[in-house]
C-alpha cells in the first residue's frame, strides 16, 4: 500500500497541471469571444474590454491578501475561548 | 382535516412517537409526516385557520405566493435531512430535527405577529438540541450562547407585536414601515435570526459545533425563516441594501483564514443571506423574485456542501483545513457532489445559483444602485474563493494528508446525489424554478453576454488562485480561532465586566463592613447606658430600652399634634 500513496502527491500535481491547462483554455476562449459578443453592463465601464476577467482577477488577489493582513489582528491559538 | 392543520405542526406532532418507533421505520414515518405536511400545502392561497383567543385573533394558516416557495423548499430540506441521517440511532436527534423543520414550516403560515413568535420560539427550542447532540462541553457553551441569542430574537418580537397590539390593535403579518419603536424591534428581532452585521456571532460560533446531520438541518431554516420575515415584513427597506451589502462583503475576508471548514461555510452562509437581504431592501417584483430564488437554491447547494462536509467528519473525525487534504481518490463521490454545490453557490452557468443570483443583479442594475451592484460581484469573487475553491480544495486535495477512509453511508451518499441532482437540474431547467416565484417572471439568464461576463469573473478569479498557489503566496491553513463578532460577549464582555463586578463587589463589602461597624458602636452606647443611667434603675435589655424610646418620641409626636 506504501506504493500508491507515496505516489499520491505526484498524482496530485499532475491534477493540478491539467486544472490549470483547463483554466487556461477557458481562459483563452474567453479573450477570444471578447471581440464577438456584446456584453450589456450595468454601467459604460462595465462594457470595457475584459472588465469582469480584471475585476474578478483583482478581487480575488485583494481578498486573499486582506485575509493575511486580518489573520495578524484577529488569529488566535485553537484554544483560545477555552 | 389534515389539509386544514397548519403545514408544519403535523411534523411536530408526529415528533412525539418517534422515540417508541424503531429505527429504519423510524426514517420512514418521518418521511411520511413530512409528505402529510406538504400535502396541506394543496389548500392553495388564502386564510385558512384563525383561532380567536383572549380577544385576538391568530391566524395560523395563511397561505400566499410568497409563503408558497419558502413552504416548499422547506419541505425538501427536512426529507433530505432524514434521508442524510438515515444511519442515525439516536432518536433525540431525529425528534429535535423533525420538530424544528415543523416549527419553521408552521412559521411560514403564520399569519399574525403573536403566531409568529410561537413559532419563531419554537424553532430556537427545537434546534438547539442539534447543537447539544455533539456532547461536548464546547458545543454544550455555543449551544447556550445560541439559545442566548435566539430567544432574545423572540422576546424582541414579542415586544414590538405587543406595543403594535395596544397602540392599533392591529397584530397581522404584513409590511411595516420602519419608523416607531414596534417595527424597530421586530425588525431588529429578524435581524438577529438573519446575522445582520454584528448580530451574526451565534451563527458562525454554533452551527459548526452541531453534529454533522445537525449542521445540515440548522442551515436550511432558521436564517431563511428571518429572509421570508424580512421579505414579508419589509420589503423595499433601504437599510437593508447597506445592512446586505456589508453581510455579503465582510464575512469573505474571514473565511479566507478560518480553519474549521464547516465554519467557513458557515462564514460563506452569512455572505449568502447577505445578497437576499440586499434584495428585499431593493424590494421591486424582479428583486423579491431574487430573494425567493435565492433562498430557495441556497437551501440546496448549502446544505449540500454542509453534506459533503459532514460526511467527511463523519469519515474521518475531523474537518479542519490543516488536517485534510488528498480525499478525492478516497471519497470520490462526496468529492463529486461537493464540488457541485461549489460551482452551484459560486453560480457557475448551468448550476442554480447563477439562474437564482441573475435576477437580485439585476434588480439592482434596473434600480441604478451602482455601488452595490459592484459590492456585489465583489462579493461573488469571495464567494468562489472560499465556497467554490476553498471547500473542495482543502479538503479533497491540497496535499496528500494520508487518512485512510471510505465513502459515507449510503444515505448520506443518497441525500447528496439528489441535492446535486437539484442544483444542476435548476440550473439547467430555470423556468421550474421562476414558475412558483412570488411575481410572474419574464427572465432569460443565459443570453450570451451575461454568461460570458460570469465566466470571465469566475474564471479569471480561479486564474488568480492558481497564480498564487504557484508563487506560494496562498496562505496556509493553520490550526487557528478567527475571532468575530461572538468575541464581544465572549472576552471583552467578560474582560470589562468581570473587573468592573469585582469593584462593586468591593465597594459593596466595604460599605456592608461600615454599616456593621456603625450598628455596633451604637449598641455599645445603648448597652452603657443601660448599665449606668444617669438617674434611676438600670433597664433590663435592649428591647425596653428601645420600646421605652419610641413611647417617648410617640409622646412628644402626639403633644406636637396637639399642640
């Protein structure tokens, strides 16, 4: 049994690499129907070239790093209430 | 007969005999309460019920457009629930969870304040032997602090329906207009159940410390009851687009860092509601059709994730984060179903949360509130960062941990695959969903640009995921506590109270230790002129000399009366 699950973290990063291949593909098909498909926005920016791609790109970086920030002033050790 | 008892109370009633039923019939018979109970629901519209009692008149069944989803989607939940702990022996659990969705269904078809608040009560009651299932002295305190909260939530309702009650006389269920201490307190009685910014902490502290049959149970009601509260009692509020737009944004930054994953979903549960308040406080038809809609699949993929999740602490003893990893070849299915209500709640196209979430963005677009339109897909990033990647990741695959387990039990297993069947089936097939909204809908979700706009969202969000588990720049998951708004009550409360007790306390005795040596010195002065007077025999106790006082001040009251 030690075979497979020492195996187990290369499987893993194989099943990263094709998520990420996948990702990308979508990606790419997206940047590609950009110059085809009107898209309706609730304002004129909205409409911009790529705009939810750079918002929801950006939004996630912001949340991630404001998640660090807070984990210095609110992370406390598991027993904290206890 | 039956179709006239209000939806709901047949499931409370049935509730009683569940301890003498043996188990597996048990699951049955709960199931069969539970389709009597829907079966009420074909009375239709209208007033049904109405009890006249102590010159009131309660209405307790009512039923509307509005009620009608609600009643539904709540019916399903408490037969996938039974059908998730189909394995479980413990009777009191099944009681407590049957009774509960009873309560919350009967709550639905209240149609006065007063009936409401029977309800509203009885749901805190029932649900809170979910929490003290767990056994733990840990789940035992949350289980306290969340009854704390629930039965205030309750008396404040009371309150207000007993001033609307002197002052109109008028305790029916339907809009207020925020305004006078009444409708501030139910409104703030609603608020609690629906975790309004910092009235949220038994939410997060207590739902994850339930069993993992529980937690699924509690995730369906309680909160959405408080939507359909909101919806009903009021609709078209502008505080709750601000009130909404703060719960979908901040509980993201801290289920970023949570360990405990059902905790994070518990963070994710309140960003959920977030988008429902915002849509009642927008309050047109489109608006309030979003709030239903969303209510109702968020019922689904929530309880689904919560699923998955309790089937992994059931597999596996544990859920934190820094514990899992690597599941996926071990629990395939569960894996499966998970990340189908990932994809659902982060409302991917063809899954049910995007046909639900189109119609609130769009409320919000026709009624030109801007900011909150951008709060919003703000929000629909975090969203996918911790219930649509961060759930499935941690959990299925992340890093090798190593755990040897198998599947859930075929129940669990069961209840999942339909509640994923759910929430692509809604997904693909919307207009099952928009025929028993409250409005008529006239609403197309997939035209090509708001799909493209979705997929470009999600997609290149996951794209910033993947760039910073690359740069190992995505923070770790650590054996942590993320301390919320439940830290008021639990440290500083008692950090400033406890001091501040001890100070009068000390104050107190000081002043108790003055007084006795006060009474002492003046029996030390009675006693020595008792034993030399200055004239006359010496008395023979202090009560003569007391009552030999008193005669004389009587005397000189009554000559001054006299006089």
């Amino acid at each position: 049994m030690s075979t497979p699950s020492s195996k187990s973290p290369s499987d893993l990063q194989r099943l990263g690499g094709i998520f990420t291949k996948a990702l990308l593909g979508i990606a790419i098909v997206l940047f590609g129907l950009e110059f085809f498909i009107h898209r309706h926005g609730v304002v004129s920016a909205e409409e911009s070239f790529m705009f939810p791609a750079l918002y929801g790109f950006l939004a996630f970086l912001f949340i991630v790093q404001v998640g660090k920030w807070l984990r210095l002033m609110i992370m406390r050790k598991e027993d904290y209430y206890d | 007969m039956i179709s006239h008892m209000p939806p709901g109370l047949i499931m409370i009633l049935a509730a009683f005999l569940l301890p003498v039923i043996p188990h597996v019939w048990r699951q049955i018979y709960m199931l069969g309460a539970i389709a009597l109970s829907a079966y009420g629901l074909f009375l239709g519209a209208g007033t049904h019920l109405v009890w006249a009692v102590l010159g009131l008149d309660l209405i307790l069944y009512q039923a509307d457009a509005l009620s009608l989803p609600f009643a539904i989607i709540f019916h399903l939940a408490a037969a996938l629930n039974v059908i998730y702990s189909w394995h479980d022996r413990d009777w009191q659990q099944h009681c407590a969870s049957l009774s509960y969705a009873g309560a919350a269904i009967a709550a639905l078809h209240a149609g006065d304040l007063v009936s409401l608040f029977v309800w509203w009560e009885a749901t805190a009651v029932t649900s809170v032997f979910l929490i003290l299932a767990s056994g733990t002295e840990r789940a035992r305190k949350a289980a306290m602090r969340y009854l704390l909260f629930q039965v205030t939530s309750g008396v404040l309702l009371l309150a207000g329906a007993a001033i609307l009650a002197s002052t109109s006389g008028d305790i029916r269920f339907t809009k207020m207009d925020l305004g006078d201490a009444a409708t501030w307190l139910i409104f703030i009685a609603f608020g609690i159940k629906a975790a309004f910014p910092f009235l949220n902490g038994w939410l997060q502290d207590a739902y994850p410390e339930a069993t993992p049959t529980g937690t699924v149970a509690l995730s369906a009601f309680t909160t959405k009851l408080a939507i359909y509260a909101l919806a009903r009692g009021f609709p078209g509020t502008d505080i709750l687009i601000w009130i909404g737009a703060a719960m979908t944004a901040l509980p993201v930054f801290f289920a970023v860092i949570e360990n405990d994953l059902r905790r994070v979903l518990a963070f994710s549960l309140n960003n959920q509601l977030g988008f429902m308040v915002v849509a009642v406080g927008i309050g047109t038809e489109l608006a309030l059709n979003g709030a239903v809609a969303h209510a109702f699949v968020h019922i689904i993929y929530k309880a689904l994730l919560f699923m998955s999740m309790g089937a992994v602490l059931h597999q596996v003893g544990t859920i934190k984060a820094s514990e899992l990893g690597g599941l996926y070849k071990k629990m395939p299915f569960t894996m499966v179903c998970c990340i189908i209500g990932a994809m659902s709640i982060s409302a991917f196209p063809l899954f049910s949360g995007f046909v639900a979430k189109s119609l609130t963005m769009s409320a919000l677009g026709d009624a030109g509130i801007i900011w909150a339109y951008f709060v919003l897909l703000f929000a629909s990033a975090g969203v996918l960062e911790h219930s649509g990647i961060k759930i499935p990741y941690f959990a299925f695959f992340a890093h090798d941990s190593k755990i040897e387990t198998g599947e859930a039990p075929i129940g669990m297993r069961v209840a999942m695959g339909i509640a994923a069947f759910l929430c692509v089936g809604i997904g693909v097939f919307p207009s099952l969903l928009y025929s028993i909204l409250p409005y008529a809908v006239d609403y197309h979700p997939y035209d090509a640009g708001h799909v493209t706009s979705q997929m470009q969202l999600l997609i290149f969000a996951m794209l910033a995921f993947v760039v910073l588990v690359r740069l190992k720049l995505y923070p770790p998951e650590i054996p942590s506590v993320v301390l919320n708004s439940d830290w008021f009550y639990r440290r500083l409360a008692p950090m400033v109270g406890l001091p501040l007790l001890r100070m009068v306390m000390l104050v107190w005795s000081g002043l108790l230790q003055q007084m006795r040596g006060l009474v002492n010195a003046i029996w030390d002065k009675l006693d020595r002129i008792m034993h030399s007077p200055l004239a006359g025999p010496t008395v023979s106790g202090r009560a003569v000399l007391i009552q030999a006082g008193l005669l004389t001040l009587l005397l000189l009251i009554a000559y001054a009366a006299a006089g």
